[in-house]
C-alpha cells in the first residue's frame, strides 16, 4: 500500500533521515515513534510533496511519487496537521468551500453523518457558525479529524490530532480511528495509542 | 480667461514662504531641514529635466518617439515593481513588463480613439500624459497585490500545505490569496473615488482648470481617467499574479524562495 524506501533527507545542519525504509499494509494502523525533531511529521510532508527528499522512493498503491502521480498521493489521503491548519473562516463555509473542490465535488456529506461525528466526537452544533479563530486547540483537532473522515479516502495521516483532548475524549478517538478500516499513520506522544494491540509501532 | 504664465520670480515668491519652517524646524530642533532640502531640490531638477524633455517631445510630435517613450517608462516601472515586490528581476522581468504592456497598450489607443475621438491616437498632448496616469496607476496597483499575495502565501504557508494536500489543485488552493490580493490592491483606488471632489479636486482636474479648461470639461475627463485607471489596474494585477504565478511554484505546487 504505503512504502518509504531508502529515504534520505538532509537539512543544511543535520541529517534526518539516512536510509529509512517502512512498509504499510492496507488497513494497517501504524504509529510513529520518535523523539521531538527526528522528522516524523517531514515524512508526511514528504508524502505530500512539500518536502522533497534528497533520495529514496515514496511508493503509494504501487505508484512512485513524481510530478505526475502528486495527484494521486494528495486525493487519495487525507492529512490532519498538527496545529490544523485551517483557513480562519466561518466553520459552515469552510466545509463548503473543502466539499466544492473539484476532486471533492463526488464525496457526498449526508447531513445525518456530519451530526453523528459531531455528536461522537462531543461538539455543539452552533460551532458551524463560530470562525475558526474561536475554536479552542481540541476543538480543532476535532473538525479537522472530522473533515478528514468525511473525505472518505484511502489513507490518513494524522499528526497529533490527540494532544489537546481530555482523556475521556483521546480514548475515543483512538477507539474511532482503530476501528476505522482506513490506513492509518498517526504521529503521536499520548500514551492512550500506545497500550493499543492493534496498532504496529514503529521507533526509530 | 487666460492663463498667467508662472516665473521664476512666482516660484521664488511661494518658495520663500518655507523659511518660516526651516527656523521653525531649528528652534524645536525636528530633523527635517536636511530632508526639506534634499527633497525639494531633487523635485526642481527632476522636473526640469522633464520639462525640457517633455518640450522636446511636443514639439516633434512623433508617433515613433512617443511609443518609444511609453516602452521606456513601462520598463522603469517593471524595474521598480520588481524591486518593491523584491522578485528575481531575471525571472520576472518578462512576465511583469507584460503584465504593464497589455492593458496600457490596448487602453491608452481604445481612451484616445473611441473616448477623446482622436484622429491621431499618439497626439503627444494625450498619448504622454493619460498613459503616465494609467503606468503610476498600474505600478502601485501590481506592487500592493502582488507583494500581498506572495507574502500572505508565504505567511501561511502551513494553511496553504493544508488545502493543497485536500484539494490537490493550486488553483483553487490559491484562491483565496488571490481574491485578497485583488481586495487589498482595489480597495484604495475605490476608496478614493468613493469621496472624489468632496475631500480634495483630483490633481489631474486641478491642472486642467487652471490651465484653463472649463470645470464641466475637467470633470468629464477626470471621470473618464478614472474609470480607466481603475480597470487598467485591475488588468495588470491579475495578469501579473497570473504570469508570475507560471514561474513562482516548483512542480510540486510549493512556492520556490
């Protein structure tokens, strides 16, 4: 499904990764553990293309990433950066906005989904008409992750999405995204992933 | 009514009217006689200099050195753009001196054919000053939008990754910085037109009037310029986003330093 292979990535003063090599299963929920600065979040960002590698492959669903496959590694996943980097705007237009992409246009939302997730997840339906400026850190985290599920595609990467969650609400999402029969890639320092059986650790 | 002629003697008349400043500048010790000189003798020869070269310029009434003239400004003012935006001149002096030459050109003939009705559109009495006001235009124009939307992209770089990589379509990731640069750079000129004539007479109609036109002509002109100025900036903006836009953002969508 997923292969980063022989991955070099140099910066001016230091060298992250020097033939780094993982393997992802379809359906397989992988957690990435490092310390702070060993460049778990560049690999997502390499997947992405925003970060270029120095050497190395970056295979998705046996395609290599270059110029004419970025395409298909950014429509077919979905990333939740760590800050959720969302556009200050009016939550209800912001979703709208996601939903009339062209590449998005064929994902319908069902209202009746979007009212579970925000039930599931514990957030008040008036936050559709709050600015993203509003929205507390968790409540981010939240709607990004939601939008990411709504987006319905292959593979996530979630970088962080737990942190500022209460205990309560961290087990639930760890529960909802486990149970998920999506590829999952979670970056992440909360204990709660880690007593997972289901989940494959990876440490460098 | 005739026109008094101003001389020398008028502008030394006026001109001694700053030395109350200069003591005044002394006494309460601001820093600004130094600049007060520099800048008003840099206005007197650079005017000059514009003055015998415009003369020069009337008397022949060339179609040739009249477009020679307007290329030559729409390169300084590429130059300068480029420098305020601190772009690669390089790699953007085409797509920027393009972005000035299309909507100038196309206006400046269309102003002086169909809305003076001309019979010569490089008749230097036109062609020189309306296309001078449609250039200053267009250059701030492309410097505020330009610099706003490079630098908001910059900014929030994060916020655009997020897009991109959900959408996979830098246009449409690119939109709203876009339509920000578009606001950001319209907002003054409309602005300005909004309180047009209640705040101040525009400079363009103060000249003619004194200069002896009478103020219904002045006033149709004055809204005839701005209404060209306004799309001629609009114009060269959207094609200056756009065509440095081809060369701003490596294969990969992502905005090369």
């Amino acid at each position: 499904m997923l292969e980063f292979k022989d991955i070099n990535i140099k910066f001016a003063d230091k060298v992250l990764f020097n033939n780094f090599n993982i393997k992802v299963r379809a359906g397989e929920k992988v957690l990435l553990n490092a310390p702070s600065g060993s460049g778990k979040s560049t690999l997502f960002r390499a997947f992405l293309g925003f970060q270029r590698i120095n050497s190395g492959e970056i295979i998705f669903d046996g395609k290599k990433l270059a110029k004419n496959t970025l395409n298909y590694f950014r429509q077919n996943s979905c990333y939740v950066s760590q800050d959720v980097d969302l556009r200050n705007e009016v939550v209800s237009e912001l979703l709208k906005e996601i939903f009339s992409y062209k590449c998005n246009k064929n994902t319908t939302i069902e209202q009746r989904k979007v009212k579970e997730l925000f039930s599931y997840f514990d957030l008040q339906e008036d936050m559709f008409t709050k600015n993203v400026k509003e929205l507390s850190g968790g409540e981010r985290q939240r709607l990004g992750l939601i939008i990411c599920i709504l987006l319905n595609r292959k593979i996530w990467l979630l970088d962080e999405v737990t942190s500022g969650l209460d205990k309560k609400m961290k087990e639930k999402v760890v529960e909802f995204i486990l149970k998920s029969d999506k590829t999952v890639i979670i970056i992440s320092h909360d204990s709660d992933w880690v007593k997972n059986e289901m989940l494959r650790i990876v440490r460098w | 009514m005739e026109t008094g002629n101003l001389t020398i003697i008028s502008l030394i008349k006026i001109g001694i009217l700053i030395i109350p400043i200069l003591i005044l500048n002394k006494y309460f010790r601001i820093k600004l006689n130094k600049k007060i000189f520099y800048a008003f003798s840099r206005m007197i020869i650079q005017l000059t200099l514009v003055g015998i070269f415009l003369q020069y310029i009337f008397d022949l009434d060339s179609p040739l050195i009249n477009t020679l003239y307007l290329l030559f400004m729409m390169t300084v003012a590429s130059f300068s753009a480029i420098n305020k935006c601190s772009l690669d001149w390089k790699k953007y002096v085409l797509p920027i001196l393009l972005a000035f030459f299309l909507p100038n050109i196309v206006m400046i003939f269309y102003f002086n054919k169909f809305v003076v009705n001309l019979n010569n559109v490089f008749d230097t009495q036109y062609f020189i000053p309306i296309a001078g006001m449609l250039l200053g235009n267009s250059l701030s124009g492309i410097i505020i939008g330009v610099n706003n939307f490079y630098s908001s992209i910059k900014e929030n770089e994060k916020k655009y990754f997020y897009v991109l990589s959900i959408s996979a379509n830098k246009l449409e990731a690119l939109r709203p910085y876009f339509r920000q640069a578009i606001l950001v750079s319209n907002n003054p000129t409309l602005a300005s037109i909004e309180t047009m004539g209640l705040v101040a007479l525009p400079g363009m109609m103060t000249g003619q009037i004194l200069g002896g036109v009478v103020p219904i002509v002045a006033i149709k002109y004055q809204i005839a310029i701005m209404i060209a100025v306004f799309i001629v900036r609009y114009f060269s903006l959207i094609l200056a986003i756009f065509l440095t836009g081809y060369k701003a953002f490596d294969e990969y969508d992502v905005l090369i330093e």
